[in-house]
C-alpha cells in the first residue's frame, strides 16, 4: 500500500491508496502538429494537430476538456447517488480549455458549464460543489493549479 501526499499546500491530509481502478497507458509519439498517440488495447488511436494549423486531428486541450466533463458527470452521479437525487438523462457538461500564455510560460484556464435541467437550482449547485470538492478525480488533479470556473446553466 503506498501513500500519496498532494502537491498542493490546501491538501488537509494525504490519500492513502487501496485500489488503483484503472491505468490508461499510451504511445505519443511526435507533438501538436502531425503527432499521433494509441492506447495499449487500441481503444484510442488519434492524430494531433495544433489549433490554428492545418491537420485533421485534435488536440491536447480538447482531450483534456473531453476527459474532465465525462469524469465530472460520473461524479455528480456518485453524488447524486447518495443524496438520493436521479440525475437528469440529458445531464451534461460544456468544457473549455484555454492554452494560455505568459511569455514562455504556458498555462491552462478552465471552465465547467454544467447544465442539470430539470432539477431545483440549489439542489443542482450543491451536487456540482460537492461533486467538483471531493468525488471528480479532474477536479481534484487540477485543484490549486489551474483557474477554474464552474457554471450551473
């Protein structure tokens, strides 16, 4: 059993892992422009193209915004789940990843605009909070390192 200490100085203790429940494993080779990236059991197999260039691939950023609000929807029906509240069957997350820049220095900024149709607002707010505090394991990655900002719509 091994111990994970979190990088951030807002972490109020360190997660002890008991059970690693997936690792996804990848070949990239090349980068932004013509790179290409598969999956160990040939699930993904995609081209890169930077945005703004020619290419008929995706990119980083949209991988990113794709991944975060899937794993986010899975956590809000974990929370859900324990409120004994039944998630909307149109749930759904618009994601959006800036690349941003400062000199050389390169960053992420992100937004989740979270639409729950059908639900209370306040009901809706408190799964997002919770499911964005603690159960998503993007948001948990990302906490303190990038800005976020997550919308009820």
């Amino acid at each position: 059993m091994s111990t994970f200490q979190p990088s951030n100085a807002a972490a109020d203790s360190t997660q002890e892992v008991t059970n690693v429940v997936y690792t996804a494993k990848t070949h990239t080779a090349g980068g932004r422009r013509g790179g290409v990236s598969r999956s160990d059991d040939d699930r993904l197999d995609l081209k890169f193209s930077a945005p703004g260039f020619p290419g008929t691939g995706t990119n980083p950023e949209q991988l990113f915004a794709a991944g975060w609000s899937a794993c986010f929807i899975s956590a809000m029906g974990v929370v859900a789940s324990k409120m004994k509240v039944k998630l909307p069957a149109d749930v759904a997350v618009d994601a959006e990843i800036d690349l941003c820049n400062s000199g050389d220095v390169y960053f992420l900024r992100a937004r989740l605009n979270v639409s729950l149709p059908g639900l209370e607002r306040e009901v809706a707010q408190s799964i997002v909070d919770a499911a964005h505090g603690r159960t998503c394991a993007y948001s948990n990655a990302t906490r303190d390192n990038i800005d976020i900002e997550i919308n009820v719509v």
